[in-house]
C-alpha cells in the first residue's frame, strides 16, 4: 500500500512537471503579444517594446523558463501581467464559483442519473427504460451553452425565477452567490447526468445477472434490499469512476457554462487569460487543473479500496 | 416636551425608512470587458475611457456638438497669433479625490506626463517647447510649431491628458486620483467596478454640461458574451448594456423593461492597406482593390439590416462639421473589370493579397469575405489570414505580413486624432502631397479655412487610395426604460443618469 502510494506520487510529480513545461512552451509558441494587447490599438511599437521590457518578456525565452521553474517550485507562479497580482491569488479569487459551481452540478446530475439508471436496469426494456436512455442521449447530445441559453432566457430572463448572469456584485453575501449558481449548476448537471445514467443502468444490468444476486433472492431478501445493499454496492466501481472523472471535468473549469452565465470562475479566467495572452494565468492554472486532476484520480482509486474489499494496492 | 421628543423621533425614522431622499440609487452598467488599468492616459482603449471619464478629468473636454469645451481649465485658452503658445487658465478650488487642491503645478506636471508616456502625448511631443505653470492657476504651453489639433487632444479621454496631484505621477500610476464626480471605491476584477459620488466635486463651467452626480453609485460590469449582456438587460440586472448584437434589436424593442439605443451613426469600417512593404506599395494595385470592392455587399453582409448601416463615403457623415464629399466619387466602384485593368497596369504577378482580420468583430470577417470573392473576380489571388484579436495586434505591427487588415474607428471629433492619415502610423501611408496638405491641416487655426483643407485630404485619400473607408455603421446599445438622461455616445456617461421608480 505504501509503496502503490510512493509511486503515484511519484507519477503525479512527474505528470505536473510535464504539463508545466509544456504549458510554458505551448503558451508562447502561439503568436500574439500581451503588451500590445494591454497598450490598446493606438500604442506605438515604441511603446509596446518599452512595456515588453518592463513585463520581462524581451528576455531569452530559456531564462524566462528557468525563473518560472524556480519559482513554482516555491508555490510563486508568477505574477498576472493583466490584473497585476499574483497569479496564485487570482486563481485563489476564482476557484469559489469553480468548486462549487462543480459540487452543485455533480449533485444534480446524480439526483437525476442514480435512481433512473438503477430502477431502468431493474425494469430492463420497460418504456421507462426506454425513455430513460433516449432522454440521456438527447441530453447528452445538446451542448450546454444550448441549454444554459434557454434556460437564462426563458427562466431567468422571461420567468425572473433566477438572476440571469454574474457572481451577485458588490458586496454580495454568500447566500446570493449560491443562489447565482443555481441555473448554471441545472445546465451542466442536466449535460453530465447521461453519462452517469448510462453508466449506472450498464454497471447495474451486469450485476443484476449474476449468481450471488438470484442467491439473495432465492433467500428471501426484499427486492429493495437485493438491489439497493447488494446489487448497487457491487455496481459502484464503475460508477465511481465516471463520478471522479466528471468532477475532475468540472473543477477544471465549466468554460462554456461560466461564459454564459458570466460566472467569475477558472473556466472564464482561463479563456479571457488565453484571449489576454496572460502568460502566467494560463500555465497558473493549467497546474492548478493537472494537479486537480492527478489528485481527484488518486482518490478515485483509493475509494475503490473502501467500497469493494476485494480490491488491493 | 416628551411627546414632542417620540414625534420627531418616529418622524425621523419613517423618513429614513420611507423617504427615496435616503434610498441609494444605483446605475448598473453591462460593458464587453474589463479596463485593465485606471490610467487613461496610457490606454486607448475606449472601454478604459468609458469607465475613467467618471473618475479623472482633463484641461478640455467636447459638449454634444463634439466642440471642445472647458472642464478643468477655467475658459478657452489665450492662444498667440502665431498659434505656437496657449495660455490656460485654470479652475480654482477644485479638490481631487485625496483632498487636495489641484493647482497649475499638478497640471504642468500631468501634461509633460501626457507627452512622455501617452501615445497621442508622444506623437506631438517632438512639436512641444515647454509646458509650465505661468501662475498659481495658469499654465502656458509652447509649442515649436502651430498646431490646431492641440486642444482636441487635450480634451480627448483616451490616450487622455489626464490631470493628477504631482505627487502621484510616475512611470506607472498604481491607483489614480481624479478630480472626477465619482471615485472608485472598489474594484474586483473581471466582476465589477464600483463607482461613488465624490462629494468634493465642484461644477464645471456651463459650456460642458452640469454634471450632476444623480447616481450614489455607478457599477460597471464586465460582461464579455454579447448574448449574456442582452438577458442581463432584458431580465432588469443592468440599467445599461453597451455594443449588443444587432440581431438582438427587435426582442429588445418589444421588451417592457429595456429599450434599444441606436448610435446613428457610430463609425467607420476601415481596410487599412499597408504602403510600408507588399502589393498594396503599388498605386495601381491599390486602385485595383478601390475599384473591385462591392461595398453594399460588404455592408449587407457585416449587418444584415439598413437599419445598421450606411452607404456613405464621406469620412465623416452629414451633419459633422468635417462633411464633405471631395474624392467620394472613386467610393463604391464595384466594376471588377476596370480592377482587371489597373492590375494588368501593373504588371501583377498572381502573387497573394493577404487580407488580415480576426473574428473578435463579426463584420470584420463576413466584410473580408465579401471582398476576397469580388478581388477575386478581379484577378487577385486572395490569401485570408483569420486569426485571434491577440495575433492580429502582434501582426498588424509587422509590415511583412498583410497587405490589408481591417480596423473601424467612431468618428473622431477631430480629424488629427486618426493615426491612419500620418505617415508615421503603421500603415505607413506617406505621400509627399499629403503630407503637405495634412501639415497645411495641422497648423491652419482658423476653423473654415481647416474643413476646406480637410476636403483635400479626403480627396487625397481617394485619389491616391491612402485607406478604404467601406461605409457607416450604426451601434447597438441598450437601456432600461425606467433609465434617463443618459446620451448615446461611443462613451456613455453616467453623472446624469436618473432612474424613474
């Protein structure tokens, strides 16, 4: 166990380090200059050239590499050349809306997929069954700028049930931020749902056909209890699995959503800081998400351990 | 007596309850992006004007008519018959946002700032003597050369001569104080700015218009989706959206709550053509591509609806001091023959035209797209370089990589404000007649005489095909109903606005 733990770790280290370097290379070999873009249309080249220097990137591009290496090693990652701070603080800023725009969907998407997947299983070929697939892929094939559009438009903007976009503005409590998150957690949470659906009802389809389930049966147990204690504790690998990977999608940022919705989130930053050409933002939070990533993956697994004891590392 | 006391004690709270005196009014403003600095005179961005204008001000400003007025200064300056030195006076007892008091001092210092580091500043600084204060509220500015454009640079907010406390200014200016009717009191980035009354604020002269400083607040918003802006508006979120897409014209119109803002018209589309390096050195190229562009295509095709646009050559359109149609008639040719003709002059050797253009602004491509089919049909092999806002600003500072790019511009309320006409812009457009005419403009003082020198530059323009003007365009604002007193502008402003209950 200890060693499996090592070596991830290890693994994880080494997938960091490649995404860092690659973020810094990939960043900069895409034409387009941040000073000009800050200096606005009318800047001299004189002036561009002056800002390049003062931001730093007139220098060799294997110096710039050497100091961003350096110091993300120290947790610096540089400082934003828009909003001029820190780029750890400005993702700190921005991953409230992120997280929890990413637990909100993940929850919505199982309120919806869990039950259905399991009871279209248990009533396999029923029109419930039926249905419930053709929905999913349905849902699953309409993207969720799609969804969001109509929903801000006909449930924020027509209805007035929900605000239409933003974060709550000044000073707004945590209650109003949540509360802006509603919607946008509806949209994506309706768009991940299918995957998990399908994977719940496939998971639980295998299961339902095995031995030790007709077994429970044949003793008597409540159909409840066969499918709910037996059959689904045995269904959760795969089912955890999609979970993990879903958030791990999620946390790296609902791009589309949070333009839509004008959340101030990583998936925003991220677009405005490629668009911004923000070097440091950009290869800040691709970092951010490789870790993220690398992590949620680790304690997908390590979950295993906990719901199946026949799982070992 | 302590009955008196409870009555004026309950009367006291229901009017703090009750009253709308004591109710803050907040103007909430959806805008496409973030100002990523507070110092105008460093940007020329017009989002960064749109925001700055409420929190700093400068020696001159412009009133509805686009005449330059007085805002700091304390009237017109005194300027010398030979045009080269102008003496402004200046307002007394106003305080900026720290308290205190602006004197010619800070003035002199903010405007040899303004010639150091703002791009509109450097590029007449070679034309500047000295900048000095000539008494406690007056400061005199020396010039090597009349120059007629000064006051308008003077009063413009982007690239904005800016006036600050001495004791601010520096290379970079952390946090700007102004002497402005608002202050920023705070500021998230990519979510809001927050704008308060500043109490201090004294009025400036009648010629520039009162600013009241009806709202407590003002919040900028930014909010970079088109779409997202227009359901902001129409769901009552912002009091005010700037540049909506123009399909969105109709649902806004039938709205109860919000209304469109038609800026008529807001400006122009450009096809800036390189004359440093490439085809479009060549005069007969250049006249090849005047001739073969179908510009009522184009400007069909960029806004889909007449509502949004105008046929129109003139450089700026009727009713503007500048109007005249001198040159207009090599405007909108679209004969695709004669462009065969002027390339066979030529000598043209089927080499690419490479039309650089982004989709940032949507009728910037579909207006290229319209255009290569037509230079196409004229004999040009058209190469189209469509690439993101970010690359196109790196490119367009390369000569060696476009022969046309494509820009608009508002109307400038002073011709000498477009770059595009001196040939030290990147364009590079340098032709000895034009730049005695241009010189002829920026030195002649007496109005007349100057819109009759604005006619031969235009002609110029057409004749020896200096830029491509495509025609007007009309901007799509939006506005609550219950929003007032708030003038359509490039650079809405909002000390004004009033919002009905």
């Amino acid at each position: 166990m200890r060693s499996y733990l090592l070596r991830r770790l290890v693994g994880m280290i080494i997938v960091v380090f490649l995404v860092l370097t690659l973020a810094f290379i990939l960043v900069r070999l895409a034409p387009g200059d941040p000073a000009s873009l800050l200096l606005g249309p009318d800047a001299t080249p004189e002036e561009v050239q002056s800002l390049r220097v003062r931001l730093g990137l007139d220098r060799p591009i294997l110096v710039q590499y050497l100091t961003f290496l350096a110091n993300a090693l120290q947790g610096d990652l540089g400082r934003s050349l828009f909003f001029d701070r820190p780029v750890t603080e400005v993702l700190a800023s921005r991953a409230e809306p992120t997280i929890f725009l990413a637990l909100f969907s993940l929850l919505v998407a199982l309120v919806i997929a869990t039950p259905i997947g399991i009871w279209a299983a248990y009533r396999r070929g029923s029109v419930l069954d039926q249905t419930s697939i053709t929905t999913a892929m349905l849902a699953a094939s309409v993207p969720s700028f799609l969804t969001g559009l109509i929903f801000q438009r006909y449930l924020a903007t027509d209805l007035g049930w929900f605000p239409a976009s933003g974060y709550g503005g000044v000073g707004a409590d945590f209650g109003t931020r949540m509360w802006h998150l509603v919607l946008p957690s509806i949209t994506l949470g309706i768009t991940n749902s299918a995957l998990i659906l399908r994977f719940t009802r496939a998971s639980m389809l295998d299961i339902l056909g095995e031995d030790y389930v007709r077994t429970a049966r044949a003793k008597g147990m409540t159909e409840r209890r066969v499918v709910l204690r037996h059959a689904l504790k045995n269904a959760g690998i795969p089912i955890i699995t999609v979970v993990g990977l879903t958030f791990a999608l999620l946390i790296s940022g609902a791009v589309v959503t949070e333009r839509v919705f004008n959340l101030p989130g990583m998936g925003n930053l991220v677009v405005n800081a490629v668009l911004r050409r923000d070097y440091p933002v950009i290869q800040g939070t691709l970092i951010v998400v490789a870790t993220l990533y690398v992590l949620v993956n680790l304690l997908t697994d390590l979950l295993y351990l906990a719901v199946d004891k026949r799982v070992k590392y | 007596m302590i009955l008196r006391t409870c009555l004026a004690a309950s009367t006291a709270i229901a009017l703090t309850a009750g009253s709308p005196l004591f109710a803050q009014e907040v103007v909430n403003v959806a805008i496409i992006g973030d100002p990523d600095t507070f110092d105008p005179m460093v940007s020329t961005k017009d989002i960064v004007s749109i925001v700055t204008q409420h929190v700093i001000e400068t020696l001159y400003t412009f009133d509805e008519e686009w005449s330059v007025v007085p805002l700091l200064a304390a009237d017109m300056p005194a300027i010398s018959d030979d045009g080269k030195t102008y003496t402004i006076p200046l307002r007394e007892g106003v305080t900026f946002h720290d308290g205190s008091a602006m004197d010619s001092a800070d003035v002199a210092a903010s405007v040899q700032r303004w010639a150091k580091v703002a791009s509109r500043g450097m590029a007449i600084a070679d034309k500047i003597a000295s900048i000095e204060a000539t008494g406690p509220a007056e400061v005199t500015i020396t010039l090597n050369e009349s120059y007629a454009p000064l006051l308008s640079l003077l009063a413009f907010s982007n690239s904005a001569a800016a006036i600050y406390p001495e004791e601010i200014l520096a290379d970079q200016i952390e946090k700007p104080v102004g002497t402005g009717p608002y202050k920023v009191e705070s500021r998230v980035p990519d979510q809001y700015t927050q704008l308060v009354r500043f109490d201090g604020y004294t009025q400036p002269g009648d010629a520039a218009g009162e600013r009241a400083q009806t709202p407590d607040e003002i919040r900028f918003v930014p909010v970079p989706d088109p779409n997202t802006r227009v359901e902001g508006l129409l769901s009552g979120q912002f009091d005010y959206a700037d540049s909506l897409p123009t399909e969105a014209y109709d649902r806004i119109a039938a709205s109860d709550v919000a209304e469109p803002v038609l800026l008529e018209p807001f400006g122009w589309p450009i096809f800036a053509l390189n004359h440093k390096e490439g085809l479009a050195t060549d005069l007969n190229i250049r006249r090849a591509i005047q001739a073969a562009l179908p510009v009522d295509d184009m400007l069909f095709a960029a806004f889909g609806d007449e509502k949004f646009f105008q046929t129109d050559g003139a450089f700026y359109p009727e009713g503007w001091a500048w109007y005249t149609d001198a040159g207009t008639d090599l405007y909108n040719i679209n004969d695709q023959a004669k462009a065969a003709e002027y390339l066979e002059e030529a000598g043209y050797d089927g080499s690419p035209l490479r039309i650089l253009t982004s989709r940032q602004y949507e009728f910037h491509y579909k207006m290229a797209e319209v255009a290569a089919m037509a230079l196409e049909m004229a004999g040009f092999t058209v190469q189209m370089d469509v690439v993101d806002w970010a690359t196109l600003a790196q490119n367009r500072d390369n000569p060696a990589v476009w022969d046309i790019y494509i820009t608009h511009s508002p109307f400038l309320p002073e011709p000498a404000l477009t770059s595009i006409f001196f040939s030290s812009s990147r364009e590079g457009w340098d032709n000895a007649e034009k730049n005695e005419i241009l010189a002829r403009f920026t030195s002649e003082t007496d109005p007349q005489a100057r819109k009759e020198v604005f006619a031969e530059l235009q002609a110029k323009a057409y004749e020896d095909v200096g830029l491509l003007k495509i025609g007007n365009f009309n901007a799509l604002h939006g506005k609550a109903k219950a929003l007032d007193s708030v003038s359509p502008s490039p650079w809405p402003a909002f000390w004004n606005a009033s919002k009905a209950d």
